[in-house]
C-alpha cells in the first residue's frame, strides 16, 4: 500500500467516525427529550413487568399467610347472654372454631359500653368454662350496653384471640 492510499483509508475512517459519534449523541439527546415514559418500551416488556409486580404481591401475601397457618380463632359463648345491671354470676366458656371447649385459657371480662368497676380474669376448667361475678352499670340515660371478653389462649397451643368475641349485655328494664 502506498503512503497515499493508506492516508485516504485514514482519513475516510476519521470521517466516519466522526459522523458515527453525531449520530450517537443526536440519538442520546432524542432519548433525553423523550417524555413518553412506559409508551417508547417495547410490549413484551410491558406485560413482564405487570405479571412481575402481580406475582410479587401474591407471593407477598402468601407469605404473610404462612404464619397464620394452622391457627384457630377462639370465640367465648357466655351463659347468659343478657343480664340487668346488678351482681350476677356469669359462666363463660371458651370454644374453637368446631365447638370443641378450651381449658387453661385466661379469659377477660372488662367493659365494654358497660362498665365494670375492675378487669375480671378467670382460668378455664378442665371443662372449659370461667365463672365470673360481674356487677356491670350503666350510665345516665343508658338503657343498655356490654360487657365484652377476651381470650389468652392456653401457652403453646394453636390458638388465637384476635376478633371480637360473643359479649354480654346488660339491659336496664328500669
């Protein structure tokens, strides 16, 4: 090759080179100006991320599922239902999700719309049932209220107390 030929190849690459780096910064700035957002992405694109962002709220919510597995709600059936607004003996059983009687859960008698003087807390029997000596009022004006109960489920069982449980009410026949 000649020295003039070789010159020319050289001079045609720098050429081009030149002309490659306008296009590339032409294009970077066209990018740059581009407001469309998710419109310029191409649609397979688009679906992945949507079934990505679905799929990683489902799993989200199974694995805070998880833990709930295997859990039973506790619910309390108290005999009577409805008591006036003076000293009355109240037995309150304790029962899973089939009717099946708890023992050794600590249950809760306090005031609900009806007050209380104190919180009352029993243990369950063997049979499942606490015995509570309640003494409710209501106030001025108030013809009914209730008083409500919680449930600690017996230490290491597969229970749980987490919605409202059946209540008491008090009615003033007055």
């Amino acid at each position: 090759m000649s020295p003039d030929s070789t010159s020319s190849i050289r001079n045609r690459l720098r050429a081009r080179l030149r002309s490659d780096t306008t296009t590339q910064r032409r294009r970077l700035a066209e990018l740059r100006r581009d407001d469309r957002a998710i419109e310029g992405l191409p649609v397979r694109l688009v679906i992945a991320l949507v079934v990505g962002v679905a799929s990683l709220s489902v799993m989200m919510n199974t694995i805070g599922g998880i833990q709930t597995l295997g859990v039973s709600e506790l619910d309390t059936q108290p005999e009577p239902e409805v008591i006036g607004p003076d000293e009355t003996d109240v037995t309150v059983a304790v029962v899973g999700p089939e009717g099946d009687r708890i023992s050794n859960a600590t249950v809760v008698a306090k005031s609900g719309t009806a007050t209380l003087e104190s919180v009352h807390t029993a243990e369950t029997g063997a049979g499942g049932n606490a015995t509570f000596t309640l003494d409710p009022s209501l106030g001025p004006n108030q013809k009914e209220g209730t008083v409500v109960f919680d449930v600690k489920p017996p230490a290491g069982s597969e229970y749980e107390d987490d919605r409202d449980n059946t209540a008491v009410l008090v009615v003033d026949e007055n």
